[in-house]
DNA sequence: GTGAAAGCGCTAACAG
DNA sequence: CTGTTAGCGCTTTCAC
C-alpha cells in the first residue's frame, strides 16, 4: 500500500480493486486521516475557491442588507457550481495583504472602482476578476446595474405628483468609507438621472439641497436631519438608498411630518425591508440577487476555459416600485417651503 | 537574486540590504508576481485561516438575521485576531465533501448536535473545533446559552400576566431542516423551560399546544396557522425564535386579533428587528454577537497553544426584554376559548 | 492493479 | 547578505 494507492482510494477509487479501495478508507478513517487539502490544491493547481472583494469588514456584511443580499446570490450561484467561497475584507486595515493570502481561482469584486490599486494588482497577478458596480475595464466581464435610469424614474415619480422641492440624499464618496458597497461610480450615476429628470422638469436644484451620509439607516438619519437644520424644508427626498431613506423617515416623523402627507421619501435597492416598513417604501428596484449570481457565472466562464474567453458586461434593469411613501405634493407645505 | 532572496523580500525584508529588497518588490511588482499562497500555507503548515462549520447552504445564511449576527461576531474577532474566515456549508449536500476540501487551521461548529458524522470526523482528524449551541463534549470548547432559563422567564412572564392558555411554537426536529442553526438540543432545552415554568403553576400543557415549523417568519406563521385551524385560542403565545414570533403576529392581526390586547406573544433571540416590528417584541435576550466572538477566541486559544490548551465550557445569559407585544390576559377571550 | 519518482511553489536551515 | 538544498503532502505519469 503506497502513497499511490491512497491517493487512488480517495480520488479515483475505480483504478484500484474495489476490495483494497475500501481497506483503505476505512483504515484511513480509523487514523482519522484525511489528504491535506492545501497540498491537493497545489498540485491541483486551483483552489476551487472564488474570492468575493470588498473594501468593508467582514462584519458589516452581515449588517447591510444590500451586500447580504448581494451574497446570497453570489453563494447560490457558487454552491452550486461546486465552489467554496471566501470574503475577502481588509486584513489589518490592509486589502492588499488580504488579497495576498487568498486562495482563490478568481475574484468578484464589488463596489470598488477600476482605478482602486487592488484592481490593478489582481489584474496584474493575471487573476480572473468580474467587477460588480464599478466601471468597465474593457478585459475584465462586468456587471452594473442601470442607476441612471432608476434614479430618473424615481425623480420623475415625485416630479408627476407634483413636487417642486427636492432633497437628495447621496451616498458619501469614497474619501469617507461608506456603509455599502456603492462608491463614487454608483453615486455619480444616481445623481445624472435624478438631475436629467430635474433639468427636464425645468427645476434647477440648489447645491444645499443635496446631502451626503454613509449608506445606512443611521446615515441617512442624520443627513435628514442635518439638512433639516439647516432648514431645508422639502416635500420629497430621493434617497440612494433604501437604508439612508428609512432613516430620513425616522427623523422626519420625529419632527411631526406624516408620510407621505406632509412628504414624500423614494429610496433605491429594494431591500426586504422596504416593504415591510410603515408606510411601505417607494423604491427603485434593482436586481441584487442575480447581480451576485450574475458575477458568478461570468467569473467561471473565465476561470474554467482561460482560453476562448470573451468579457462580457451585463447592465442590468431598475424599475421603480411605487408604494405608500410618495403621495401628492402638499399644497400648503409648498407655500411654506417658498417662504422658507 | 534567487528564491531565497525573493522570498526574504516578501517576507522577512529586515534580512536583506533595504535596496535590494526594494529592487525585488518593484520587479515583482511589474512582473505581477505574487507568491502563491497555497504553496506557503503548504510550507507554513498553517492557513491563518478558521472555519465556520454549518449545517444550512450559505445563501441561507444571509438571509436569517440570527446567523447573520452571529456571523458579525465571528468575523468580528477573526479579523481583530488577523484570521480569514472561511464559511463551510455543504458541497453537492454533504458537509464531509465540503469539510474534506477546507483549508483550515480549526472550525467553529455552530447548530451541529454533537453526535453528527462530521463532528465526528473531525474531532478524529485532530482539528481543533469549538461547538456553539450543541453539547458539551468534554475534550472540545463549547459556547452555550442558558435556554432553559430564558424560557422559564418567557413563560413566568406571561404566567404574571394571567395568562392560562398557552400556545408554544417550536423549531422543527432534525428530520426537516430547520431555518435556523437551532436544533434538538436548543429545542429541548427551551422546551424544558416552558415546561417547567407551566409545572410551577399548575397548569398542563395540552400537546396540541406544541405546535413546530422552520424558524423563519413563514414558518412560524403557517406554525400558528396550523394551530388556528385546528382551533387552537391561546391567550399567549411562546415562540422559540423572534422570526418565528413575527411570522405568528402577522397570522393573528390577519385572523382579527390584536395585539397585545387579544393575544400576547413573546420571541426568543432579540434579533434587531424585534424592537422595530409593531408593537415592539417581548422576547429573550441572548448575546448572538458574543457567542460568535467567544467561539473564535476559544478556537484560536486551541489552535495556537495546542500544548498546555484545556477546553473551556461557556454558558452565556439570557434575558427577558419586555416590550409592546405581551399584556395582561384578556377576561372575555378567556372564556371563549374556555368554551373551545 | 500497484509502486517509484518527479515536481507543484514556497520556506528555512545551512553554508558560503 | 546571498545562494544551495531539502522538504511540506499530495498527484500523476510511467514502468512493473
């Protein structure tokens, strides 16, 4: 019985006489032996790991219902196939030293954009990557969603109800690290729309009228609030996100507006518990699921046939869902906010 | 400049001229080499690297708000401790597949009984592991919640209250698959502090008055539907998980009843929604977050001091956390279900 | 059907 | 300070 033969045993027990194949596992499990898998994968030379990239720590991944989400069709998609998966976070602060422990087959990279220097090393080091709401790299596939349009339809939502005073909360840029995965890219893409459907409407928005916070509930609370006491008094916020707008929700009705009465809130995402929350949250719906299954699939389209690959770049759709947070613009409301 | 040389730049750079360091970094740098990782695990004999042993697929994972949380405290102190974490759920449906494939330096167990296979098997391979919510196997740390306590406390609470007809939604055995890492032993041990809670007071459990599902909201509410149908009037309801307390509030306000004044219900876990669903949830605390926390820091007590190491056996409290969903008993339904 | 030997890419004694 | 060498534990032709 030699190193062959049980390597045979374990991996192609048909090449060996099914009598001794089962000898040795069975004395194999007696020993509580098992073939070191870090040694297979070297001579295997693949990990049978897909990475997923993020700029967040691991632990606010399960507290932020976009990436949760984002995750679960990331890890359908690679149980399925048989991958394991690994979140790969900054390791002491650092991603770059993260990346460099990875044994991973490819990454999926979400929320960092192109010109991010981890990128350009994973592109370097020949590593297949798929980018997920970021920009395209003509060699990289990429999925993106179309934020352009969904922040439009959202605006000319609450522009058709009549609304005239908008307040936008944004989500902060990449200087301040933000509670989700969306960056400078995702944001800039947002404001186009809302902006074309405000330039359309022939409304001109005033620089104070848009606020910034970190993607979460707690930001946008205080982004609400922080434009509030600045006295902006709006009748409709669109919000980048549906965290940010259940926030602004929270402080608005602590200071006695009635949503969607007094004014109106959209959020962006779609996350489960937009609907769930009183009144049920107007939103743009975005595919966050399948944009994680999505980055799968075009990752080991790279991963398993290096030759004859092709990038591709999926965008997919938005759609706006109207629920009970937009209402009419308020007459009276209007006329305060026009001497405000 | 040979491999050695190379190999020192990366990582003990202290041990070569500073420009000669430097002078490989920047090659390697163009060239997009990387030191391959496998091989160095391989070499190192280490992976820097801990498990996360579950039972459920990992898309289940992040969208249950109990393994979420206790995610955020494994991940938490895996990333302070400068560990990667790796999540291990099953491969084509079996967990020894995917437990075989897993480069790992120990395994944090979380819902796994400890008579399961893969307990087994590990614990005979010598890999460190540390079982959360299971038994106390003597030789392995374990991390555990006084649920029997915390279930006393649900039910002398609404005991308080006037409460006679008591209806208990449990989570399902481990023939079905449950929607949360909680099996036979939480079950039972939640189940006895019912019990003895309803002994204390005189007052038999009708058996019909058990009633099981998946933890999850829809599992409790069909659990309560179920129970409904069946006629079932309680005056209170004792759910072994917050998702499956709102599932069963949702039933109830559906079938007429509200809450509390018809009907108390009270949850177990104090997951973040329960303070945010309406009215607010009575449940039972327990530190989700901590257990995950102080699973890894007994793992890693294991893995890195394997000599002089001796099995610690955390029992965490719970608490009960009164809120809006528990009132006193209602006199007149109290007589309608005495007639039921 | 089974054994011998080479090598995956790296680290770490050990010389030089 | 730098190069040589021997493994880490496995897989995999290639003979036997």
């Amino acid at each position: 019985m030699s190193k062959t033969a049980v390597s045979f045993a374990f991996n192609s027990p048909e090449r060996l006489s099914a009598e001794t194949a089962v000898r040795i596992r069975e004395v194999a499990d007696t020993l509580g032996y098992r073939p070191n898998p870090v040694a297979r994968m070297l001579t295997q030379r693949q990990t049978m790991t897909l990475g997923v990239l993020t700029p967040q720590a691991l632990a606010v991944i399960f507290s932020n219902p976009f990436f949760a989400l984002f995750s679960e069709g990331v890890a359908h998609a690679a149980e399925d196939l048989g991958y394991e998966l690994h979140f790969i976070s900054p390791l002491h602060g650092s991603l770059a030293l993260a990346m460099g422990r990875a044994t991973v087959d490819g990454v999926v990279a979400i929320g960092l954009s192109a010109d991010h220097p981890e990128v350009g090393q994973i592109r370097g080091a020949g590593l297949p990557m798929v980018l997920v709401d970021s920009d395209d790299l003509p060699e990289h596939s990429s999925v993106m969603v179309d934020d352009e349009a969904g922040a439009r339809a959202a605006a000319e939502h609450v522009l058709g109800l009549g609304h005239r005073d908008v307040l936008i909360i944004a989500v902060e840029g990449p200087e301040s690290p933000t509670g989700q995965p969306q960056r400078q890219g995702v944001t800039e893409r947002r404001l186009r729309g809302y902006q074309a459907a405000l330039d359309a409407a022939g409304i001109s928005l005033r620089s104070d009228h848009i606020v910034a916070g970190r993607a979460s509930i707690e930001g946008g609370a205080s982004a609400f609030q922080r434009a509030w006491a600045a006295g902006t008094r709006p009748t409709a916020v669109l919000a980048m996100s549906d965290a940010m707008a259940i926030g602004a929700m929270r402080v608005a009705r602590e200071q006695g507006l009635r949503i969607p009465d007094d004014m109106s809130v959209v959020g962006f995402d779609d996350i489960d518990l937009a609907a769930h929350v009183d009144p049920p949250l107007t939103t743009v719906h975005q595919p966050i699921r399948q944009k994680g299954a999505d980055a799968v699939r075009l990752l080991l389209a790279e991963v398993e046939q290096r030759e004859a690959y092709r990038p591709e770049h999926l965008r997919l759709e938005t759609r706006l869902i109207v629920r009970g947070s937009t209402g009419p613009a308020p007459r009276e409301r209007q006329e305060v906010t026009g001497a405000t």
